[in-house]
C-alpha cells in the first residue's frame, strides 16, 4: 500500500492518537478529539492569545487522563499568569505527573548554549529532572522508559528560526517516543515572529546536525504543534509516532509577539526580548564568522561587530536598501563570549516596518557587506556557517563575491518547494 503524506496522518489519527485539539482557523486533523475553537478570522488586535496549555486545562486534561505524564519544558511553560505549567500540573489531582525533562539550557534555564543543567529534583514538586541535551534515539528513548511516563508533554516557546534547538528536541523526542512506544502531546505557542512566510536557504542532509536535523527553512514559519505535524508527516512517516497537538486560540498567523498578550519570557539567556527573536534568524549567521554576534551585550543578535570595524559597514549595509530595516553606526564591549572586554565597531539593526522585513536577507546582506569593507572578515574554521545555513552554498557564493540577490535566489526553488510543503501542516490560516 502506497501512502501519502495525508495518508501517513491519517492512518496515525486512525489507530486512535495523531490529531489536533481545536485548531483554530482550520478544519480538525484526522484523529482530532474535537473540542472546537471559534478561530481567529476577525480577532481583535490586543485581544489575548490563549495558549495549547490553557486550552488543555480548559478542557480538563481530558487527553491525559489515566496517564503517567512527563513534561519536556523550560522557564517559558507558564500560564497567562507567570504560574509555571509544572507546579500548575503537580498541584492537580487529575494530572499524574512523575517527571520533567529540560532541553538545552535546561529546565531552569541556567546554562549558556551548548549546555544544559544535568539531573536533578526540582525544589518546588520534589519531581525528578532529567537531561535530554545531547540524548536522540535509543538514548532518549531508555531516559523516557527509565521515567515511567506513559506519554511525553512538550511545551516550550520556540522563536522560528531553524538553528534553535528546540524544535529539534521536539524532534528528537518524538523520535525517541515511538522507539519507546510512548505517546507525544504538543501544547502550542505562538512564533514570535509571525509566522506569515518561511524564509531562507533550506537545510540539506548532508549538513544535518542539532542546528537542523531534517531539511526545512532557515525561517520556517510555523508553530511547534505545526511542525510536529509536518515532522510526523514526513521525517518520522516510517515510524510515526501517537501525537496529539493542542492549538491556541485567538492567534493570527502574521501576528508578532506583543500582539498576543502573552507574558515573555527569555526562551535562552541570549534571547531576552521579542525584538532579539525578530533578528535572530539573520545575525544568528554571524556566529560562523569572526565577528561578535552580540553574546555578551544587553541586545544579543541586535547588534554585530568586532574589534577594527568602522562606520562604513552600517553605509554599506544600509546601501543595499533592504526592506524593514535601517543599519546603525555601533560601539559595544562583550562581558564573555567572542572579542569580550574588547571594544567592538559594527552595526545595530532598527526594524522599522516588521511585516516587510526579512531577517535572513538582512543576515546575508550584512555577511556581504561585512566581508566587502573588512579586512578581518573571516569565517569559523570548522565552517559552522555551513552547519547554520544548511548547505556550503552560502559561504561559497559570498566568497565568490555574490550579491544579496544572487545569494537568495540561488535557494528560490528550494524555499518554494518548502512553503507548499509546510501548507499541508499549518493549523492557522
């Protein structure tokens, strides 16, 4: 028998657990356990978006009941009221939670990038906390059977960009989940950054890592409930795991973070605000290169540079005449990380007009002109930039002397094969 993609969610849905709980502004996946959602069409601007974890406890964790649960989350799984999901869930009787699982960072968000916070018990519940940084397949599945959880939560704000790692813990967790026969439960979260459009270069497996598993878009443009559903699709159709994913409600795809009159709270220590998530998908590129990517300062990805460049960048980069954004003059001295204690030139990004703007143009027209003006442009010797943008195609061309255009046109087809893809996945219109 021949499948396709639908055919694999479907059949999921069939044997009784792939679904979507109340997608809001779609139709219910197949599988779906049927509590509806008036949508969004028409929502009022301010109105406050309610998240998949509200609308679970809305709907008195029905799709929990009977089981041994553990949560895969970080300080970003809170209520509309800064309470966080673990204490909520540990405090009611109807939950059985026996465990939690912290990705990178950990569950307290403590550790910088690269590390997370090990095992532990957590304080507050006296629930074991286990490490999944660094763990996929088997190794994560024996941690989840080690648990005793019977299905796997996943609640953590994500910020659209391919390179951040949680969505690739989602993936890995579903992944190990189905090794272990567990089912995966996804509590959705708004993209920060919109969400209208996917952008950039899409990844090759060649160049697969923990910055990007599986080949989407730099800028994908999607939920983490969406893209469980597209991972479960297409990346995991062999084995697919019991997933149900619980929609928002009230959230518009094109709304930015403040729109949703949800609390933030810093996903990562260098992502401290919305407006570093709005930057992150281009200035993240720069952390292949030489030159600071703002680690160390109060504006992290807002700001690049290194020690020796001068105004002529920001001239530069602001002749390229790139939509949304202005490039400011800068000075900035990191506390750790690339060029710290040391004063830094560069430029500072100013979005002007966020739904114009495209954070992985603006990255590639500041590698462009960075390496144009700078005689100290250089690229990370284990050619990191390669693993960040997905391929070795971005470093070659701007080697090569490649305008921004000739740069982004060389991942046009790729990009618009992706975009058709991801609308067979989208739970918000």
């Amino acid at each position: 028998m021949t499948l396709t993609r639908r055919g694999v969610l479907g059949l999921a849905g069939a044997v009784g657990s792939a679904g979507a709980l109340g997608a809001a502004g779609a139709a219910p996946a197949a599988g779906a356990t049927g509590l509806t959602s008036s949508g969004n069409a028409g929502q009022p601007r301010g109105r406050r978006v309610r998240t998949g974890f509200e609308r679970l406890a809305a709907d008195g964790y029905g799709v929990l009941a009977g089981q041994r649960v553990g949560v895969v989350t970080n300080p970003t799984g809170i209520t509309s009221d800064a309470r966080h999901l673990v204490d909520v869930l540990h405090a009611d009787e109807r939950v059985d939670l026996v465990a939690v699982f912290g990705p990178e960072h950990g569950f307290r968000g403590t550790a910088q990038a690269g590390g997370s916070e090990g095992a532990s018990t957590d304080p507050a519940t006296g629930l074991p906390v286990y490490d999944t940084y660094g763990r996929s397949g088997q190794r994560l599945a024996e941690v989840f059977t080690a648990a005793g959880v019977d299905t796997v939560v996943f609640d953590i704000q994500d910020v659209g960009a391919r390179f951040y790692t949680y969505v690739w813990t989602l993936y890995d967790c579903m992944r190990a989940a189905a090794l272990a026969g567990k089912a995966v439960v996804v509590l959705d979260r708004p993209n920060p950054v919109g969400g209208r459009r996917a952008a950039g270069p899409v990844l090759e497996r060649a160049y697969a890592s923990f910055v990007g598993r599986e080949p989407i878009a730099l800028a994908h443009g999607m939920t983490a409930a969406e893209l469980a559903r597209l991972f479960n699709g297409e990346f995991l159709a062999d084995a697919p795991v019991r997933l149900t994913t619980v929609a928002m409600s009230g959230w518009r795809r094109g709304s930015f973070f403040g729109d949703t009159g949800l609390p933030w709270v810093p996903p990562s220590p260098n992502m401290p605000t919305p407006d570093t998530a709005l930057a992150y998908a281009g200035t993240c590129l720069f952390e292949g290169t030489n030159l600071s990517e703002g680690r160390g300062t109060t504006t992290p990805f807002e700001v690049v540079g290194a020690e020796g460049v001068d105004r002529r960048w920001a001239e530069a980069a602001n002749g390229l005449g790139l939509p949304g954004v202005w490039f400011r003059e800068t000075y900035f001295t990191p506390s750790f990380s690339k060029h710290a204690g040391r004063v830094c030139g560069g430029v500072r990004l100013v979005v002007h007009d966020r739904a114009a703007f495209d954070p992985v143009r603006a990255g590639i027209g500041l590698l462009v002109t960075a390496r144009r003006v700078w005689g100290g442009f250089a690229w990370r010797a284990d050619h990191w930039i390669d693993r960040l943008s997905g391929s070795a195609r971005v470093r070659e061309l701007v080697d090569a002397g490649a305008g921004v255009e000739d740069v982004a046109g060389d991942w046009a087809a790729e990009l618009a094969r992706f975009e058709a893809l991801r609308g067979e996945y989208l739970l918000y219109r």
